[in-house]
C-alpha cells in the first residue's frame, strides 16, 4: 500500500514537471544540488559568513563614532544597518545587541581585519563549491586563490555594503519624511538594494568560476536569489523570533550564535541553490538546441 501511494505521488510530481517548466526548473535545482553535495558546501560557506557578520558589524558601527553627528541619530542608522542585514536583528539579544552598540567607537581596526580574513575564506569557499558545480577540476593554488579572494572581495564587498546602505536609508528616512514621500523613498531604497543584490550575485557566479559563462547565463539565477534573499529579511525574521524562546532555552548564552548560525547557513543555501538553478537553465537551453538540430 504504501509503495503504491509513493509510485502515485511520484507520477504526479512528473505530471506537473512536464506541465510547468517552472516547477520542473525548481525540482531540477533542488536534485542537482543534491547530487552536488550542495549541502556540504553550504556549510563551509557559512563557517566564514558566520564569522565575518560580527566584525562587519564592529567595523560599520565603529565608523559610526567618527562622524560629526549626534548620539540618536548615529543609533538610528545603527538600528537601521542591523535591520538591513537578514535575521541579524533577530538573532541578536538584547543585551548583545545593546553591548555592540556601547562599544562600536574604537574597534574599526580590529572589526576590519577580521572581517577581511572570514571575508576572503567564504570567496575562496564559494569559488570551489562553483568550480564543483561547473566541473571544474583544476584549481588555482592556495596563494592564487587568496589573493584573487581579496581582490573580488574588495568588489563584492563593497556591493554588499551598498546594498544594506540602501536597505538601511529606507528604513531610515521613512519616519521622518512620512507620508508619500516616505513611501517612495522607501520604495526606492529597496528597489536599489535588491538592484545591488543582483550585480553581486551575478559578478560572483560570472567571476569565480573557473570557467567561462556570460552575463546572460547567470541572471537568471541572481535574480532569483536577490529576491529570495529580501524575502529572507521578513519571513526568516518571523521565524526566529518564535523560536527565541526555545533557542535560549537549548542554547541559553549562546542562542545568538546559534540563530547566527541558522541564519549563515539559510544565505549560504540561497546563494548555491541559485547558482544550481543557472547550471539548470543552462542545461535546458542546450538539451533544446540539440533536439531542433536534430530534426
């Protein structure tokens, strides 16, 4: 009975593969990142992400003691910045998030150079999961690849970086405009921010890999992580803040880190599985070509 029922529900799924591309694209992405190992490498992306969102956080917040501005106001680009990142705000404590806050002025130093390692760790982490995914066997040496890494890290870095800027001016202006005028400027800031999210994503996967690829062949899959990942702003921050409560109770001091954690490894599967999906459409595109030659 129960093969009977799984030999049903897998002619459905074919069913509906064969009637909507997009839902065949999505199965398809999902299989190839499977048989890729996508998982694998989604967690030794995110070692580094984990670990380069606190010293980017230092670093943007001390710079923050360095302008002429008074303390609500720097507080509240502050705010806005936590907000911007995904699931940061709702990872973070209270507390830690007051302590961060404290002591943001004089650790832009320190903030910079860690995240200038944990930065170059996950280009270098990303580079090999997309050589793996390309097929791509021969790689650069160590030396080449880091300091390549640091190279497109001063790149996608400082489209990161622009990008939660404009999230964060969205956020920021709203209130104090209000109104229309708050609203379009709202718009505009994340309609820029996701803008931003594409380029990077696309300069990532048409760079990195070893291998040649257009712009063409890669803006499928940034798009769709760009948007993905705004989506991951609203409804990843909803779902850590339920399970705050059961995060401090298993965790208790270190529940941040942890939520931390789930939110490095959800941007690190986001960024893979659209990297998968242009593999995918690509794939496609081919298997199409070769079917009319042949007639």
């Amino acid at each position: 009975m129960a093969s009977r029922l799984v030999a049903q529900a897998k002619l459905r799924v074919e069913r509906t593969r064969v009637r909507w591309p997009w839902f065949d694209i999505a199965v398809s992405t999902v299989k190839r990142f499977s048989d890729d190992d996508g998982g694998f490498y989604a967690a030794g992306l995110s070692y580094y992400v984990f670990f380069s969102m606190f010293p980017l956080l230092l670093f943007a917040t001390s710079l923050l003691g360095y302008l002429t501005l008074d303390e609500s106001t720097q507080t509240r680009i502050f705010e806005a910045g936590v907000k911007a990142v995904p699931l940061l705000e709702d990872a973070l404590s209270p507390d830690g998030f007051k302590a961060i806050e404290a002591n943001r002025q004089g650790l832009a130093l320190t903030g910079f150079v860690l995240a200038l390692y944990a930065g170059s760790g996950a280009v270098v982490a990303l580079e090999h999961a997309l050589n793996v995914f390309h097929g791509v066997t021969q790689e650069p040496n160590f030396l080449k690849k880091r300091l390549r890494s640091l190279l497109l890290l001063a790149v996608l870095g400082a489209g990161a970086i622009l990008s939660v800027v404009a999230t964060s001016v969205a956020g920021f202006v709203t209130d104090p405009l209000g109104g229309i005028g708050g609203i379009i400027a709202a718009i505009g800031g994340y309609a820029l921010g996701v803008a931003l999210s594409v380029a990077i994503f696309a300069t990532a996967f048409r760079i990195l890999p070893a291998t040649s690829t257009s712009w063409r062949e890669v803006v499928p899959g940034a798009v769709a992580g760009a948007l993905v990942f705004e989506v991951l702003k609203v409804v990843g921050g909803v779902l850590m803040t339920r399970g705050a409560e059961g995060r401090d109770a298993t965790f208790g001091l270190f529940a941040a880190a942890a939520g931390l954690l789930v939110a490095s490894y959800l941007v690190s599967q986001i960024i893979l599985l659209a990297a998968e999906m242009n593999r995918v459409l690509a794939e496609r595109k081919i298997t199409r070509e070769s079917s009319s030659g042949s007639r």
